[in-house]
C-alpha cells in the first residue's frame, strides 16, 4: 500500500474541505438569524403576555353591575 498522494486528491480534498466551510458558515448565518426571531418574538410574547394580565385585573375589578348578565340576552336590532 503506498503512502502517495497525488495532487488531484489533495485538490479534491481541498474541495471538499472549501464546501464544508461555506456549509458552516451559512449555516452559522442562519443560526444568528433565528435567534434573532426568536428573541424578538419573546419580547412580543412577554408584552402580550403584560396586556392580557392588565385586561383581566381590569374585568376582575368592574363591579357586578359592570358586567354582563348571563342570564340577560338581548338580540341585536336586526332580528
């Protein structure tokens, strides 16, 4: 078995290594790119979240008068 190497397998080699490195460095692109979603839509999720609780102490605080009765349906004009 001989130790040889010839040029075109070191070129090929060399090739091979060239497309993983341009593999990683897309990929390491799109890595960066969805964190960037990702944080972004957990700061959205987190404001959300805030509103959401503001509106429920809100309906929590109205007193019963302010509310709905359930017992109460009232169609609309139209029908």
């Amino acid at each position: 078995m001989s130790q040889d190497v010839s040029q075109a397998q070191v070129n090929a080699l060399n090739d091979i290594i060239e497309s993983l490195e341009v593999k990683v460095a897309y990929q390491e692109d799109t890595i960066e790119s969805l964190n960037k979603v990702i944080i972004s839509q957990s700061e959205k999720v987190l404001s959300l979240e805030a509103k959401v609780a503001a509106i429920i102490e809100k309906l929590n605080a109205l007193s019963p008068s302010e509310q709905a009765d359930p017992n109460q349906t009232e169609l609309p004009p139209h029908y």
